[in-house]
C-alpha cells in the first residue's frame, strides 16, 4: 500500500486516536482499554470481563460505554435507539463524518459502509433482503449433504496424516468450500481468497498500527481487485450463485459497484470466519473435557447443542459496537445520543443471571442457546443457521473418523481481539499415550 495523507487521516481517524487513548487508559488499569491493547489478556478475557460485571451493568472509561450484562446487551442490539454508528460510532459525530469522507472505496474493509455490518435501516434491509433468500432455513437444510460430503473428503486426504493442523487443513477449508460455492469462487482462487479474507479480519480489531493498518489495506485493495473481476464473470457468464441471483435480480439494479463488493465480500468473510474459529474452538474444549466427549459419542444427537455451549462458553465474535441515536435509557441508565457502548458478547454469555455456573462448559445445557454470540436484532448474523449447521456436521465427522483426536504441541491463539479462535491447532489422531 502506498501511503498518503488521506489514508494516514483516514487510519488516524479508524485507528490512531483510540490507539492513542487506550494505550493512555490501559496504562493507567482501565480494564476494557487492556482488553483492547493488553495481548496478555486476549487468551483468556474471561476473568476481565468479571471485572466489568462487577463495575455495574453498564460501565463508562470516558472514551465508550461497556456492557457484559446479558439483559443490556439483548436490549441494546435489539432497539431502535442504537444503530452502528456507520462503523466509527466511538468518534465524535464530526470526525464521524470526517472519517466517512476519507476512506477509500478501492480498500474498503467489513467495518466500512456500505458493508452490511455497520449501516442502519433502511439501507440494511435493503441489502440483507438480496441475500437472505441464500440462507433460508430450507436452502439450509439443502446444503447439508454438501457440508457432508466436503468434511469426508477433507477427512480422506488426512487418512494418511497422524499429525496436522486442524485450521488449515480442516476447520478453515471446509466453510470456505462452502461459501465459495454460495458465492461461484472457481476452485483454483480459494486458497487466495481465504489469504486476504484472514488479512480483512483484523480490521475488526481497535486500534490498529499504522503497519497493521497498511498491510491489511494492501490485501484489501487486492481483493477488491479480484471482486470486480469475479463480477464481471458472473455477469457475462452467470451461475446458479448467490452473486449471480444478486446480479440478475431487478431489486439490486441500483447497486453501485461499491454496494456489490461489499456485500459479496461480507458473505464471503462472514461465511467462514465464525465457522472456523468455532470449530477450533470445539476442539480444544472437548479435548479439555474428555467426559463431554465420550457423552457426545453416545449421544450424537448431542452435536447441535454442544455447538450452541460452545458459543456460549467460547464465543467465535468477542464483541460488538452500538452508538446511540437518539437520547435513551437502558437498565435504569441514560445513554446519551451518540454516545457508544461496547457489547461484550462473551461477557454476556457468562451472565450467572441467565446461566447456572456459567465458567462451566456443559454440552447438555438446557439453555445453551440463549447465549448471543451471533449478536440480536436486525444485525442478527446472516449465516447463522449455515455456521451452526456447518460446525455440527464436522465435528460429528471428524470425531467419527478420529475417535482418538486430540490435541499435541503447542496451540496458537489468533492475534485478534474481536474474533476469538486458533491460529494453529495442532492434533493427532493416534491413541493417547498413558502418563503412567
């Protein structure tokens, strides 16, 4: 990336100035500016998070609001008193838009309108409503025999493999097979495809370096490259994809070229980055907790709860962002208008209000699924139903076919604060050698 001025104002904007402020805040033991700067806590946020819990439902650091409170952050992601805050809702209204006007369109990352995740009605219902008829519970429920079919065939090519990496060569490779076909990606440009989406993951993070900035720009410039290419395919030679249905349907003629890419490239990001990251996730617990394991391979009707305490216990999406639009109240709290709360989504899947002995993993939890790691409200995540289908099927898989997996070596947490998952997962499928 080549850097100018505007994209210096426009990382200063994006990045620089909560950099600067939470790096002052965290010195001094604010503990969401450590959350956000402190990688010492990104391992295990857990016990931060009971430190915001016990500050009150809502907490204020004089930069933004936090909630870890599972009733608060329900109510906020559902009401219209809160938007996104076109991705920037911690800045003031005029650096706001300040920030708008600089950015640009040739790197536009998923935190950057017109993206899906940080525009408001009723331009989120226009865009969500070209897309969702891709992710009906019915299209769904199709798509699992394909699921099936790519976990067998990752799992054929690791017959001969006792030791591996589980991201790379199977818990990121099975949902981008998938999203790829969603979206026509040809074969041959997947494995490019995933490089850069792993590299537009970051921006979700606060306060990036200027280096760090730069060089997810750099890999978002590509793709966006690469987008317009793939559209231009689709348009002269249309499939039965998502894109190629959002090309030919008469509600998305007004689109610009702008509003395609970022819809295409949110589905693509969105359709493996949470699945990835909670298959992982997966993984290493029940590799901690052998006895929920053996539990689930008597049960295998089990799996689809198990995925849901996993979201709940581990949740793939840490946290999101909400500014309020208007002047408001929430648990007893005024929040006033553009003031910006962050939404500890796995803080509040812990809240002991909702969860008996939440810090416990429990693949029988009756209530499992009242956790909101797929966020609430009208952001509620697109693929949700594909993600949880997805990471069902491949755990139930790979258990299957590797009855004695677990994990070996050393695993590698993410870099990200906002995405929660494993950078290298180490496993063998080879019988446990006994201590004794």
């Amino acid at each position: 990336m080549i850097a100018t001025p505007r994209a210096f104002v426009a990382w200063s904007l994006a990045h620089g100035i909560q950099r600067r402020f939470l790096g002052r805040a965290a010195a001094k033991g604010d503990t969401m500016a450590r959350l956000a700067t402190d990688r010492a806590l990104y391992d295990d946020p857990y016990p931060s998070y009971e430190k915001i819990r016990a500050g009150g439902r809502i907490v204020r650091n004089g930069f933004v609001c936090g909630t870890v409170d599972h009733a608060v952050a329900n109510a906020i992601l559902r009401s219209d008193d809160f938007g996104t805050g076109s991705g920037a809702g911690e800045l003031p209204a005029p650096l706001r838009r300040l920030h708008t006007l600089t950015r640009d369109p040739d790197t536009l990352s998923p935190v950057d309108p017109p993206s899906m995740l940080v525009v408001d009605p009723p331009q989120h219902t226009h865009y969500r409503r070209l897309v969702s008829r891709a992710f009906t519970a019915r299209k769904v429920g199709r798509m699992a025999d394909r699921v099936e079919a790519v976990a067998a065939s990752l799992l054929d090519d690791l017959d001969r493999e006792p030791t591996f990496d589980l991201v790379s060569r199977y818990a990121a490779l099975l949902p981008v097979a998938v999203i790829a076909d969603i979206l026509g990606v040809p074969d041959d440009e997947r494995e490019q495809v995933l490089g850069w989406g792993n590299h537009a993951a970051t921006t979700l993070d606060p306060g990036l370096s200027w280096r760090q900035y730069k060089e997810a720009s750099s890999a978002l410039r590509e793709m966006n490259a690469w987008f317009s290419m793939h559209i231009d395919r689709l348009r002269s030679d249309p499939g039965d994809d998502l894109l190629s249905q959002v090309l030919q349907d008469p509600e998305a003629a007004d689109l610009t070229e702008v509003e395609l890419h970022a819809i295409g490239l949110l589905v693509l990001g969105a359709g493996f980055e949470t699945t990835v990251n909670l298959i992982g996730n997966a993984v290493a617990l029940l590799d901690a907790h052998p006895d929920q394991l053996a539990w689930l391979r008597d049960h295998p009707e089990g799996w689809g709860n198990a995925v849901e305490e996993v979201l709940r216990f581990d949740a793939p999406v840490q946290l999101t962002m909400r500014a309020a639009t208007r002047d408001t109240v929430v648990a007893g709290e005024p929040v006033a208008r553009d003031e910006a709360v962050l939404v500890y989504l796995g803080g509040a899947n812990r809240d002991p209000a909702v969860f008996d002995e939440p810090d416990r993993f429990d693949v029988r939890r009756p209530n499992a699924a009242d956790h909101i790691g797929f966020s609430a409200g009208v952001h509620f995540c697109l693929g949700a139903s594909l993600a949880r289908l997805e990471a069902a099927v491949a755990l139930r898989a790979l258990y299957e076919r590797c009855p004695d997996l677990h994990v070996v070596g050393r695993p590698e947490r993410r870099g990200t604060r906002v995405l929660r998952g494993y950078e290298h997962l180490p496993v063998s499928t080879l019988a446990r050698v006994s201590a004794g």
